[in-house]
C-alpha cells in the first residue's frame, strides 16, 4: 500500500535540479533542398544554431554557431535562425547582426553591422537577397541586405511602426509581409501587405509596387505564406470572429477561407517567429486546430475543397507549435508536446498512412514516470457577471496515497494578458501537481483560444475581469469537491502577476500566499519604461492616458500596498526590460516596511524570464519552500 502523506509533502521526481536541466526549442526551418533541418535552441543562458540532416536510423545534431552566442533582439525575440541555400542564417544576440554560417561549422560571417536588433531573416530563393525586420531608436523597418554582406543594407518597408513575419515568393519576385501601428497590437488589428519588386542593375531589390490584401484596425493577420507555385497567398485571419485559414489568390484578388466553425487556427503574435500552419510541396496545408486547451493537426484542402482531416498522431500530445513543411517531400517538422511529455521536435512523414512519427530531440532530460504527472480536464464555470470562464484542472497526481479530503489549490495565472493556458508541457504546474497540489489553469476573460469576442472581453476590464474569474474559478472548484476551499494560493507571472497582485490587494484573506514572478505593480511605470511592442498596450486594456489616470492608479497596486496583506514570494530578474525591477523593488519596501511576510529574490544577469540553470533551480527550490510554510502551515 502506498504511504500516506499530507498534500503538499509528496516527495517527487520533478526536482528543481531536473526541470533546470531542459532546453528551449524553437523555429525549426528546413533548407532549400530538404535535406537539412535546423533550429534555435536554448541551453542555459546559451542561444544556439542547431542542425541535422534526419536521414538514417541516428541523424546527428551539430551545433553550428560557434562561440557567437544566438538570440534575435526585436520585440520579445524569436525569428532567431533559418536554413537557407545551403547555409545558416542566425542573428547574433550581442552585436544584433545578421551572420551567414556554413552549415559544417566554418567560421560565422556578418551579413549586416552591427547596430539596433534583427529579426526574421528570410532568404530569396536565387539566395542572393535577405530580407529581415530591423529595429533601430524605435523605428522599425522591414531592410534588404546583399546576402554576401556586400554593401550597406537599404531600407524596404517603413513608415510603419512594427513589422513582421517577411516571406518570398517561389520565383522571388514578391514579398510578403504583417505590419501595424499603435496603439493596436498584432492581435488586435494588423495588415498583410504584398509588394511587387524591382532589381535595379548593380542595386538592392526596391518595391515597384504594394498594396494590403488582407486585414486591418479591427481585424488579426498572422504567418503570410506563398503557394508552392506562387500564385496564392496563405494567412489566418480572425475577420470571422475565430482565427482561420485563409487563400488569397493573387491573379482574381479573391479571398477565400479554407476553415470555418467555432475552433482556433490562430494565436497573438508575441514574438517574430509565430507560425500555426505549413504549406506542404503538393499545396496541401497541415494546420494546428484547437478546442478547449486541446490541440490537434489537421489537413487542409489548399484550393478549398472539404473538410479539415485530423492526423492520425500519438494521442499523448495535445499542443504544437512552428510546424514547417519540407520544400521537396510531403513531410514537416513540428514542435509537439502534451500534459505528461515535455516538448520535442517531431518529424512527421505524411506519405504513410498512418503519418510516421521520428522524434529528432528532446527538451528535458530526464523522463518524468508518468504516475508522477498529471492530466488535466477541461473544466468552466459561471463568473459573478453570467459569462462562463474556462479552463484546465490539473489533480494532483496519482501515484500517492491521498488526504482525508479535497487537496489544496494553486490557481495558475498565464502572462500575457492577451494568452492561454492549453494542455501542452507545464513544467511549472507538473512540478505543484507531482507535490500533492491541484492547479487550476484559468482563461480568464482577454485570454486568447476562444475566439475574438472572448479576448476583446478583457478591453478596460484588466485588473478586475481576471480577478474575478481566478476568484470564481477557485470558488467553483471548491464547491465542487475538487480544492479545499480554506487552502487556497494563487501564482503568476508578468502580467499574471500584476493578477496576483491585484487579487491580493482586492481579495485579502480569501488567498492564504501569493507567488509572483516579474509582476507588473505600477501601470504607470509600465506605460512610461515598458519596450516599444507594449508601449501602448495599455491604451486597450486599461485605457489611454492622461484620460484613464484615474484608472491607472485605481488598479496599481503599488498604490494600493497597504490591503496587501497575504504572504506573497517576489522574483525578479535585474535586466528585466518588460517589468524593470524598480516595481518590484518599491512593493517588496512597502511589504518590509509594514511587516508582511514576504521573501523577495533578484536574480543577477536575467530578464523577462529565468535563463541560467541555476536560476531555474533556485526559483523552483524557493517556490516548493514557500508554499509549503505558507499554504500548507
């Protein structure tokens, strides 16, 4: 018979010490030939260019980049590294240049100098050309550079202040491109442009000619994508009210959705290198389709005809990110994961039948048992206005002997506001389910996943809707067996933690402890010092200033300190350039000054999110000790 032991004390496999050993994977891209396939991955504070060539029964992966560390500068990052015409194209994190790297390891060369932050590299097909957005003293510009590095880059595009997600036509002479201004961010309304180029004799290509095809104030565009042949556009587009599939055949002008019903093909853009569908070499699409925190990929009709068919994958994974078609074979590569498998890079054969799955590598380590772990079911309820609220509701995991009674409750708060909590690989929530804690993952009004009228919810209303929902979500779970109702903590970070720190001040005593990592206090300060991508987020979630001043110190709570009363745990990098550490500096004096019981960490050499292992290691260890005296004492 399994020991029985108190919630909370369940000795784990999920160790702090094997969570900081996994590694970041992204933006997986696959070389003209389709014989090499790269992508970036993290190690630490490392951001490498990693290859291999999938062929055989062991392909080896090489790391490519050398001692120049990898990591693309614009926004929050991503569009760090492609494989292009037989070489590796990767953006340099200390200098922000764009490098051209042989594919055997042979020395890194610059393509670009070295000043403002680069992202998205995009190579033309003859490889003579590179495209890429640039980003210099807050102008942002979609530049050219010869791809031998000959000469001074030109600027393409500009007037607009941000770009994203450049794509060549098949023959070279289009390029395709999202752009938007402030005050709306990509999900809230943006543009897909189409320019026709000219290639003056001893000059970089210019725009003949431009115009918008898809898009605008009010409605999302994500991931232009040409045709095998050129002649069609591919894009998603939230004109319906859900984010789907969408041709734009360049000839006639016509623009044709290829998804349609109540699910989500789209996601908010929060980094350069977002994509959600690939364009297969027969004109096929394979697309990620979700439903309720659940995903799926799915087989589209590129000219239009019948219905989405779902791919006949493992069912241990419910989430996908950057799936890449290779240019020469009816197979991709995707980033693949699920509640009990942590993240990995998939190469799916679609020549079989069913697909043939090879895993290429893998980002933890260690292999978690998986009675350790937890499966989460999708859950709703009812919030106080009469909207229903979703989201997933992690038990604890069963491998022990339970507590008389329903077990205490973590409500996780995702970042964002503008995201969502699906049921891919949670390392942070397998870590408190693996200890005896359950989680609720909360979508609060504003959180994407459902459709655009569920995110626009959150317009004004940030900082009372999602206290709200987290609130009523505990309430529920309470009522219905699941939490202990008197045994309640609530975690987040960046903009969940602003939602930490408001149900604190709003809610005292309803919440036993509080765990906030680079948590937003100060809305003013978050308006004023925030980078450029957030600089007007504010004008749609709270409201534009100076009008809404009165709002902003209503729902700051650093003004409001003194109804913080609850134990709360404070982490904060130094570097951070999202939430600078002044805010959390100026609560944790506040807390020390009236008594609360707190602990407050500043992690040297980190930013908007923890890197190093070390780091990793000690905010998990901090963490488990935390809630352990506070939740459970």
């Amino acid at each position: 018979m399994a020991e029985r032991r108190p919630y909370g004390l369940w000795d784990s496999p999920i160790t702090p010490d094997a969570l900081a050993g996994g590694i970041r994977l992204r933006g997986p891209s696959w070389d003209s030939d389709g014989r090499t396939l790269g992508w970036f991955e993290g190690r630490g504070d490392r951001g490498l260019a990693v290859v291999v060539a999938p062929e055989g029964s062991d392909p080896e992966i090489r790391d490519i980049s050398g001692d120049i560390l990898v990591r693309a500068g614009v926004g929050y990052g991503g569009g760090d590294f492609v494989v292009a015409s037989g070489l590796g194209w990767f953006i340099g994190h200390d200098s922000q240049r764009l490098y051209r790297q042989p594919l055997d390891g042979a020395p890194a060369q610059p393509v670009t100098p070295a000043f403002g932050e680069a992202a998205s590299p995009a190579v033309s097909p003859d490889g003579r050309w590179v495209a890429y957005v640039h980003s210099y003293e807050d102008v942002d510009v979609i530049a050219v550079a010869d791809s031998a590095g000959r000469g001074w880059p030109q600027h393409l595009a500009s007037r607009r202040d941000f770009y994203m997600q450049p794509v060549w036509s098949p023959r070279g002479d289009r390029l395709a491109w999202v752009e938007w201004d402030h005050p709306n961010m990509p999900w809230d309304g943006s543009e897909l442009r189409v320019a026709e180029l000219a290639f003056p004799e001893g000059a970089l290509p210019t725009i003949a000619a431009s115009k918008v095809v898809a898009g605008g104030p009010d409605e999302a565009i994500l991931q232009p994508a040409f045709s095998p042949d050129g002649d069609a556009l591919y894009f998603i587009s939230d004109a319906s009210g859900w984010g789907h599939l969408h041709c734009h055949d360049l000839a006639t002008g016509e623009t044709r959705a290829l998804t349609s019903g109540d699910c989500e093909y789209g996601t908010p853009a929060w980094g350069q290198g977002v994509g959600m569908f690939a364009v297969l070499p027969s004109g096929r699409v394979v697309a990620i389709r979700q439903r309720q925190g659940f995903a799926d990929l799915v087989l589209v009709d590129g000219a239009g005809g019948g219905e989405p068919r779902e791919l006949d994958l493992p069912a241990e994974y419910a989430s996908f990110e950057n799936p890449v078609a290779s240019p020469t074979e009816e197979r991709l590569a995707v980033i693949a994961s699920g509640p009990t498998t942590s993240l990995r890079i998939l190469l799916v054969d679609l020549d079989e039948n069913p697909p043939e799955v090879v895993t290429l590598r893998l980002s933890d380590p260690a292999a978690f048992p998986a009675a350790s772990l937890s499966v989460p079911d999708p859950v709703s309820w009812t919030n106080a206005a009469g909207s229903e609220v979703h989201g997933l509701y992690y038990p604890p995991a069963s491998d022990r002997s339970f507590d008389e009674g329903p077990p205490p409750l973590v409500v996780f708060v995702h970042g964002g506001p503008t995201d969502h909590v699906d049921a891919g690989w949670r390392p942070q929530i397998q870590f408190l389910a693996s200890r005896g804690y359950a989680v609720l993952a909360v979508n609060y009004r504003g959180s994407s996943g459902a459709g655009r009228e569920t995110m626009l919810a959150l317009r004004g209303e940030w900082g009372v809707a999602d206290v709200e929902d987290c609130r009523s979500g505990a309430e529920a779970m309470a009522a219905r067996g699941l939490a202990d109702g008197d045994r309640l903590a609530i975690l987040g970070g960046s903009a969940g933690g602003y939602t930490v720190l408001r149900s604190l001040q709003v809610h005292p005593g309803f919440y036993r402890a509080g765990v906030c990592y680079y948590g937003i206090s100060n809305l003013f300060t978050l308006a004023s010092d925030t980078h450029k991508f957030e600089a007007r987020y504010l004008d749609s979630l709270v409201g534009p200033l100076p009008d809404a001043s009165p709002r902003y110190r209503e729902r700051s709570p650093i003004f409001h300190a003194d109804s913080i009363a609850d134990p709360i745990a404070l982490f904060q990098g130094v570097e951070d350039r999202v939430v600078p550490r002044d805010q959390s500096d100026s609560l944790a004096a506040s807390l020390r000054t009236r008594g609360v019981p707190h602990e407050y960490h500043v992690y040297e050499g980190e930013g908007h999110g923890w890197r190093k292992r070390e780091t990793v290691e000690a905010f998990y260890s901090s963490v488990d000790r935390f809630l352990r005296q506070y939740l459970l004492g």
